[in-house]
C-alpha cells in the first residue's frame, strides 16, 4: 500500500454550519505533517471522514488509494489517534491493545512490544481508569502503532502531555516518519509543531489555507522587515516613517520596520544620529506565519459570535 | 470475522464487572431456585400418615389421573365388546352463582362408555370409547390422546386385535363408522374389559382481588345407564378405581345390574395430570426471571458503556464494516449468556427437584426431552434476551434508559402476566405479543383439551406453544438488531 492520504473537495454540513467547505490536501510520506487551525477549523471533522467514522456530504478521501471503509485490517494500514480518553475505566491499558490486537489477528506479543515502545510499563496492567492524561496519550499512541501502519493521523498528541512528555512525542513522531511513514499531526497550537513538522496544512473555516512546508511558510511571513534595537524609539519612529516606512513596536527598545530594507534603516538613522545597537533581517516564528494565515477565519468567526 | 469476534471477546472478559454480572446471573438463578424450594412444603393426611400417595404414571411416564368407577371382566387374547348408552346424567355440587345448592346436570367431560384396561393398577394402559357429556362421542387411550367422534352417536364398540385397539360408533346400533384405531404397545394378553363412568370436578373461575383470575373445582358425580352390553352373560367385577374410604359419598361409585341393563355411577377422571396438581419442573428455575435483569444489565452495557466513553469509535475503527460489529457482540453476548444460562440451569433444576421433594411435594414427572427443552430454552431464552438488550443498547445508547427499556419488555410483561394482577385475557394477549411469550418454553405440562383446565398464565399456562413462544422473542430480537445495523450504518459515529 502507498503511503498517503489523499483528501479532494470535502464538505460536510452540520444543520446551519458548514463545518467543511472544499478540504483539499495530501499527505506524502517521510516527513510529519502538521494539521493545525483554530479550534472549529474542521480538523478533526476532516480527520473523522479521512477514517470512515462520518460520512462527506461531498468529495473524498483515500488511504493509500482506498477508502478507509474498505480496509481488510485496517490498523495495520493506518494508525490513529483520536481521543485517548476513549478507554473503558475498569479494562486494564494492556486489555484495551490486547481487544484491539485480536480484532486484527495479531498477537498479544505485539501488544508487548508497543507497550515496550510507548515507555508505559508496568503502568500498562493497571486499570486505564487511573491514568494521567500523559498517560492515556501513551496509550493511544500504542494503539496507534499496533498494526506497525505505514500511516498515522494523530489527532492533538500534545494535549495534555507534561513537558517531558512533549519533548519525547516530539522525537518520537520525528522518528516514526524518518522510517518512511506518512505521519498527520493535528494541533491548535502551532507551536507544537515548530521542530516536528517538515510540511504543514494550515486550516480555517473548513478549508485550506495554505499548504506548504516550514520553511517556505517562515519564509512567505518574515516578507521584508527588518528588527531595530534602539534606546531612541520615538525618534527612529519618526525618521523612519518620514522615509515611507511601516514601523511597529514589538516591545521597550525593539521595532519592526517594514518596507526598508536593512541598509537603508541603517543610512537614516546614522544620517540622523539616532543611535542604534543592533540591526537584523526578521525571521517569523511559525507561531507568528500562523497567526497571520489565520487571523481572517478567528476574526470571521468572532463577527459570527456577535 | 473470526477476529472480531476474538476481539468482542476479549472486550467482554477483560471487564472484570461484566464477568462477575454473569457469575452472579448463575448464583441468583441457584439460590432464588433453593429458595423458593425450600419453602415449598406438601403434606397430606392419609392412610399412609402425613406422606402424600404417589401420583400415577402412565404408560407415556406423565403423571396421570386414573380415577373412575370400572365394571369389568377378563378378556383373554382378541375379542370385542358392544354397548349403547341408554342414558348420561349427574350431579354437580354448589355450582354457580351461588355456590349453594347441589343441582342435577352433567359436566361437558363426563364420561361413560366402554375400555380395555390392561390392569387395575393405577396408570395402567387403556384405550377407551365413551359418550362425554358435552362432547360427543371420543375414542381416548392412554391419557393423554382423544379423537373426536360424531355427536349422535349410542353405541359404541371396541375390537381387540393384538395390541391394536379399533373403536367404532352408532346411531342405530347396525350402521357403524370407525372412530380410530390405537395401539396400546406391549399390552399382556389377559386383560381387562368392561363399563365406565367418569366425572371430573366442575371448574368456576372467579375473578379474583388483584385483577386475576381464581379456579375452583367442585365434585360431580355421573350416572350413566348401558344396556345391548355384549358381555351381559358374564360375571362381573366392580371397583371403584383410586377411590378411597372417607372420601364424600357422592365421590363414591355404584354399579348395579338388573335384566340386561346396567346403572353405573362414577366421579373423577382418568386422563392427564394438569400442573395444580403438583410441583411442575420450571418452577426449580423461577431464579431464572432475576437472573434475567443481571443479563440484561450486562449484555446493555457491553454496548453502552462504548458509546459513554467514545470507545465506539475505536471499534469502528478497528472493523470499519460496522454491521458485523453488531452481529459480533450479539454473538459473543449470546453464547456466553447461554452457557451462563445453561450452567445455572443444569445446577438448579436436579438440585431444587430434589429439595421440593425432600418437602413431599409432588414433582409432577416429565419426559426427558421435555426436560432438555426446559433447561436449554431457558439458557436460549437468556441469550436471546440478551441480544435483544443489547440491541436496544445499540438503538438507545444510554445505559439507564436502555436498561430500563428492555427491562419493560421482557420482564415486566412476565411478571404482570403471572403474579395475577391482570385480567385473564390480557395477560394471554401480553404473552402473544410482547417478548416475554418466550417464557412458554418453559411450559412443561401441556394444556390438554379434553380436559377442562384453569388455562391462564399465573397457573404456568402460556397462550403459545413452547417453540412458537420462543419464536416471538427471536423476532424481536432480530427486527431490534436489523434496526441497530441500519442506524450503526447510517449514523455519523
């Protein structure tokens, strides 16, 4: 099986909402992609008919070139986490991947082994109804890789995990791509993703935004701006916005100043002996490209509040 | 599919609750069963002290009623005896409205006729021809089995022939119509042959306190008057069959001969044993009914409890065609049911048979295959019921109000129907048409039509026929999970 996921023209209607309008991506192997937008965005609606549990209005979406409800086994295929509270309390975590296993023919071997894997350890024969939420992400993630699937859709990993826990997630979906799978990470949090994804699908209003990979994405957001240190703002502000350019106070001694290129903000200043220690090309964080591709549908949808 | 179900499975037995749920369905079904038992006590006084006599048993092993007044002779090998009834009247005491007086009349099952009798001993085979009084003339042997003659027939005639018996009738006593040939198997070649009168007890039924019904059974005596016998020149011999001294006179038979023509008196019947008469092999498995409500709890939240915790999800996603899903549970539901039903069953009833009859109750005797029906549709009437509750699981989604659902009906119907609460023929309607007409499965003692029976649930009669009954269940539970799989299907999970 090809390991991808293909989605083209989603739409889903839920009574007066239409939750997803167009959802059009593809998810290729080797690299983790980030699935992130507002909460509401249709993430996990896209994800629930990726997987067969609700049914598109329009369009489609494949597994390896195969609807989902059609997989023979389809753990082996692909991996899932969606909701790691979805345990029965009094069924012991071991039990859960052990119903889970019998449902796919696999082996309670295996189950050990992804026990081993998720680092859950003895905490895997207590009953699930004691666990940490860091715990239950373990767990899900387990799930996820018992039937070793060439593809995984993970549906907000991060949430609940303790920073340890996120470092090790982080590093653990890393590697799970470098060994060639196809790997969905959904977050609303964009900052989860900063050294996990090597491609991201930008969502909003139950679309896509943009679809691109990081750097290109870091890249298209830092545009031309240039970042002054200085202990004279107010007059940097003038001289620089007498000369036709955009200046913003990022905080006490720092601007953002857009559309002059470096040299020139040096020319002004020193031309009018404002000082000045330190002058640098701007790099957006990921956080920051996000912000701006999403800041149309969070404004669109706090209109629709009102 | 054969991973799925490992996995449903797996799912039911690593839930500590619902294993022990099942566990306890074996132990309330035991203990209710040694409970009720116990407390059943039957004493009589007789000439035998305080120890009840032992009820008949006929040649079919049912326990049987071999009461009747018989004026016989030997008849040796083949033969043949004729005989008109001249005349067929009686006596009914405190009949209604009022219960006060003793009027003549004659009870529609009053006998009297002509039998082959293998033996006086209670039980013995017999094969019988007889005008009754309201219906007609009957050929019935051993008990249990009546064909049905004309309604002007006089004159009767039975032909030995080997162990075939042929009964014929009469109008005129020259025109003679064959009313059906039996044969009475291993019967010895000295037998009995000769007159009987028989008159069972008069059955009212009052309405009762709570919405119920109550029979009461009253004596009667017939007296009937035979002449054109066959046998007339032959000496005869008189007995009262299974009467007893100190019973009412009335009770009482009489014969008498005078030129030809015989009267002859009788009360009682012989025919098959209803369940009043003694402690019936369902009752050892009334526990089953609380057992019932354990399971239905289980086999609710084997569905449910995925739907409170969203664990459905993961289930579709580990066996997205989801309608094998249902059929999976069913099944894993189904079969640990009956082999929990099964176990408590095969457990309860020799246990509690042997405790009622260590409390001289009288178990009223069943063939075995009747029996096997009784415990193994007991354990399939759980497991259905189970697919049924978890059925309605699947449709309702939420524990309590399933629960409370499937509770209503199942259970309720069988508890409303047979505790005496409801008229008669809405109790009989209710177990026609509501799930719980699957506790006629239990039914060990049929209802016989040539015998005049209180008929209604709370005696443990059911309208339906044992597998008919099930059959209601079955349905049931069928549209209930066909219903489930086009939701499962249809719905956005």
């Amino acid at each position: 099986m090809e390991a991808n996921i293909e989605v083209s023209g989603l739409r889903k209607r839920f009574g007066p909402v239409l939750a997803l309008d167009g959802m059009t991506f593809t998810v290729t192997p080797g690299h983790v992609t980030g699935f992130v937008g507002p909460n509401g965005a249709g993430k996990s609606t896209t994800m629930r008919v990726i997987l067969g549990l609700d049914a598109a209005d329009e369009g489609r979406a494949l597994i390896g070139g195969q609807p989902y409800r059609t997989l023979r086994r389809p753990l082996s295929q692909v991996g899932t986490l969606l909701d790691a509270a979805a345990l029965q309390p009094s069924r012991t975590g071991r039990n859960h991947l052990l119903w889970l296993a019998h449902s796919q023919g696999l082996t309670a071997g295996r189950v050990d082994a992804v026990v081993e894997l998720v680092g859950l350890g003895s905490a895997a024969r207590r009953k699930a109804g004691g666990y940490s939420l860091g715990m239950r992400q373990r767990l899900g993630v387990a799930a996820a890789l018992l039937g070793d699937p060439p593809v995984l859709m993970l549906d907000e990993p991060f949430n609940g995990l303790d920073p340890e826990g996120i470092v090790w997630m982080r590093g653990f979906l890393r590697s799970l791509a470098a060994e060639g799978r196809a790997v969905l990470v959904s977050s609303h949090l964009m900052s989860e993703l900063q050294d996990t994804a090597g491609h991201v699908v930008v969502v909003g209003r139950g679309r896509v935004v943009a679809d691109a990979s990081v750097a290109e994405l870091i890249a298209a957001a830092s545009g031309d701006r240039v970042r002054l240190r200085t202990t004279a703002r107010p007059e940097a502000m003038t001289v620089l916005a007498d000369a036709g350019a955009t200046v913003a106070v990022t905080d006490r001694d720092t601007l953002t100043v857009a559309g002059l290129a470096a040299e020139r903000v040096v020319a002004l200043l020193t031309t009018h002996g404002v000082p000045f220690s330190e002058v640098a090309g701007h790099r957006a964080t990921l956080e920051e490209a996000y912000m701006e591709l999403t800041r149309d549908a969070v404004e669109f949808r706090a209109d629709g509040a009102r | 599919m054969t991973g799925l179900l490992r996995g449903e499975w797996t799912k039911f037995r690593t839930v500590r609750g619902w294993v022990l749920g099942m566990a306890l369905a074996v132990l309330i079904t035991v203990l209710l069963g040694v409970f009720t038992a116990s407390g059943s006590h039957s004493s009589c006084s007789g000439p035998e002290g305080d120890v009840c006599p032992a009820l008949p048993v006929g040649p079919e092993g049912l326990a049987v009623n071999d009461r009747f007044s018989f004026a016989h002779q030997p008849l040796a090998g083949d033969g043949s005896v004729t005989a008109r009834v001249a005349s067929l009247t009686g006596i009914i005491t405190y009949p209604p409205p009022d219960h006060d007086k003793i009027v003549p009349g004659v009870v529609p099952w009053a006998k009297a006729g002509i039998m082959i009798k293998e033996s006086v001993r209670p039980g013995s085979a017999y094969a019988a021809m007889m005008l009754t009084g309201g219906h007609g003339a009957r050929m019935q042997h051993n008990y249990e089995h009546d064909v049905a003659g004309s309604r002007e027939a006089r004159w009767l005639r039975l032909t030995r022939s080997g162990d075939t018996i042929t009964g014929a009738e009469s109008a005129d006593g020259t025109h003679w119509t064959t009313v059906s040939t039996v044969r009475l198997t291993g019967l010895q070649k000295n037998a009995l042959m000769g007159l009987f009168v028989a008159s069972p007890c008069d059955l009212t039924v009052t309405q009762g306190d709570l919405g119920g019904t109550i029979g009461k059974c009253r004596l009667t005596q017939a007296t009937a008057v035979f002449d054109h016998v066959s046998l007339a020149g032959n000496p005869w011999t008189y007995d009262d069959l299974g009467g007893h001294t100190g019973a009412p006179a009335l009770s009482q038979g009489t014969f008498r001969e005078s030129g030809g023509t015989f009267t002859m008196s009788g009360s009682g019947d012989v025919g098959p044993y209803g369940i009043e008469g003694g402690q019936i092999v369902e009752r050892t498995l009334s526990g089953a009914y609380t057992g019932l409500i354990v399971v239905i709890v289980v086999a609710v939240m084997f569905i449910t409890a995925e739907y409170r915790r969203g664990l459905i999800r993961t289930t579709l996603l580990a066996s997205p065609r989801r309608g094998r899903v249902l059929v999976a549970k069913s099944l894993v539901i189904g079969v640990v049911t009956f082999v929990v039903g099964l176990i408590a069953a095969v457990i309860a009833v020799p246990l509690c048979s042997r405790i009622l009859r260590a409390n001289g109750n009288q178990l009223l005797p069943v063939s075995t295959s009747t029996e096997l029906r009784v415990v193994a549709g007991t354990a399939a009437l759980l497991a259905v019921a189970a697919v049924l509750a978890l059925a309605i699981g699947a449709l309702i989604r939420r524990s309590a109000v399933a629960v409370i659902t499937a509770i209503a009906v199942i259970v309720v119907p069988h508890v409303l129907t047979t505790a005496s609460v409801l008229p008669a023929e809405l109790s009989q309607w209710l177990l026609r048409v509501t799930p719980a007409a699957a506790f006629a499965i239990q039914q060990s003692i049929p209802e016989y039509s040539q015998v005049e029976g209180h008929y209604v649930p709370q005696m443990g009669y059911y309208p339906l026929a044992p597998w008919a009954g099930f059959a209601v269940l079955c349905a049931y539970a069928l549209l209930a999970l066909g219903l489930a799989v086009l939701l499962l299907r249809r719905r956005d999970a």
